[in-house]
C-alpha cells in the first residue's frame, strides 16, 4: 500500500501549499513545506491520528519554512532540506522584513538532502531530486501512490508557469535545466502539487505551459 495524502491547504500571506502524506499501515507522516499557521498543521495531523516523523522543504524561502522550527518542537520531527539553502534558513528575519512579516528564529536542520535521498515514511519512501533554479537548493519530492505518483514541485515547476529566477541565487538556465531534464522526462502521468496554486500533470505541463512546453514533447 503506497503514501497518499491526508491533507493539503494554503497556508501564510502567500498561500504555500503545505500537504501531509501518510503510511496509512504503520501511521506516520511527513509535512511538505510547512510554511505557516502551525497551529492549523498541527490539527489537522491530530485530527489524522498521525505522528509526524520529518518536515521536508523543497526550498527556503520564508513561506515554505515560517513554522518549521515551532513544529520540530512540538513534534518531533525532524527538518530537511538542501544544503544549498542553509543560507537562506538562516536569515529568515530578512527575508520577512522584505514582506513585513516577523519570523520566528530558524530551527536547527536534522539532515541535509541532497539528489537522490530517500525520505521514509513509514514502510514508503519519497524520492529527492535537485532541481536548482528557483534557489540553489530547490527540491521536488516524487511520492508513490496506488492511484499513481505525486510530485510536490516546490516553486520549480507551476501550473502553466515556471518559479521566479529574479530573486537571490535564482537561474533561469538552471531552472529551464532542471525542469525540461528533471521534470519532464518523469511520465505524463504524474501529478504535480505546486508550492503555489492549482495542481497539473507532467503531461500537461510539457503539452502546455509557456516557458518550457514543446510541440514535440513526447511523456514516457
């Protein structure tokens, strides 16, 4: 029996889409992107009946790490995420100064990630790849589900967009990089769960979207 997802929500000023997935055998989860509104997360794993065993970021800015270092804390669980943005992690403050927002101090990283971890939860494991180009340290976590993979994109990868690059250590050519050799050579099939706004498929994305769709994209 594959991961599948207990809960997803818009969470914080920029509305990051934090989703909880679960081993519905042995009971434990893992929170994406825990960007905010801790004590909403916190309900709503209660409400679950799940022990959260590790918070995951696919990348460091504010909006996906605000309640990270709360939630440690109170859980547990450990955080993760890519070396590469420890910079940004740990100059929280100035990132929220920017938008008006006082951010807690940042927590200490358990386990730096790199491509090609695997993240357990429970019996199940989720897949890491580095796709840098929004940060320099920009993840995407590919899950196996019964009803097909997930892959939570971060802001890499939008529906009918792609992250900003303008912002520090962004890359277009990294981005465009990661996405068309990373992303779009995963199956069609696969179902994306943006940091951002609505989900897509790799398929559609490769079809469709603007910045990195191709007449002649072909999914596996």
């Amino acid at each position: 029996m594959g991961l599948f997802i207990i809960d997803s929500f818009a969470v914080g000023p920029l509305a990051c889409n934090c989703v909880i997935v679960g081993d519905p055998v042995r009971r434990e989860a893992v929170i994406v992107d825990p960007g905010d509104e801790p004590d909403r997360i916190l309900e709503a794993l209660a409400g679950s009946g799940f022990r959260a065993v590790a918070l995951i970021h696919t990348h460091a800015h504010f909006d996906h790490v605000g309640c990270s270092a709360i939630l440690k804390r109170i859980t547990g669980a450990p955080i993760l995420m890519h070396g590469a943005d420890r910079p940004l992690y740990q100059n929280l403050a100035e990132q929220g100064s920017g938008f008006g927002v006082t951010m807690e101090a940042p927590g200490i990283i358990d386990r730096l990630l790199v491509d090609g971890d695997r993240v357990a939860c429970g019996a199940q494991e989720l897949e890491v790849l580095h796709t840098p180009g929004h940060t320099p340290g920009s993840l995407c976590f590919r899950m196996p589900c019964d009803d097909g993979d997930v892959l939570f994109s971060g802001d890499t990868l939008f529906r009918r967009s792609i992250g900003r690059t303008d912002l520090w250590g962004g890359s277009m050519p990294q981005i465009l990089t990661s996405i068309k050799g990373r992303l779009l050579t995963l199956p069609g099939a696969v179902r994306v769960i943006p940091g951002h706004g609505d989900e897509t498929t790799i398929a559609d994305e490769g079809k469709r979207n603007p910045f990195v769709g191709d007449p002649n994209y072909r999914p596996v």
